[in-house]
C-alpha cells in the first residue's frame, strides 16, 4: 500500500474514534481527536496527488 492510502485509512480510523467521543462527555479530547484526523485525511490527499 502507499503512503497516501495508508494515511487515509489511519485518519477515517481517527475521525470515527472521534466522533464516537463526541457522543460521550469527554468533550476536549473528542475535538482533538476530530482536528487530528481531519488532518492526516488532507495529508493523506496531499501524498496522493504527489504520487500521481
């Protein structure tokens, strides 16, 4: 796999745990987790047009 699709995989992963951490009332961490995620997908986008 590349660099780009692992990326997107580890981040969806991230956006999912944050959104279920959102749900609970673990209000910072759910928000950071949120911005981590978002952005290793915009990373990931980057890694994927370098690529092509």
């Amino acid at each position: 796999m590349k660099t780009g699709k692992i990326l997107l995989i580890i981040g969806l992963i991230t956006v999912a745990v944050g959104a279920v951490l959102s749900t609970q009332d673990i209000e910072p961490y759910a928000d950071y987790t949120l911005v981590a995620g978002a952005v290793l997908v915009v990373l990931s986008g980057s890694f994927r047009m370098r690529g092509k």
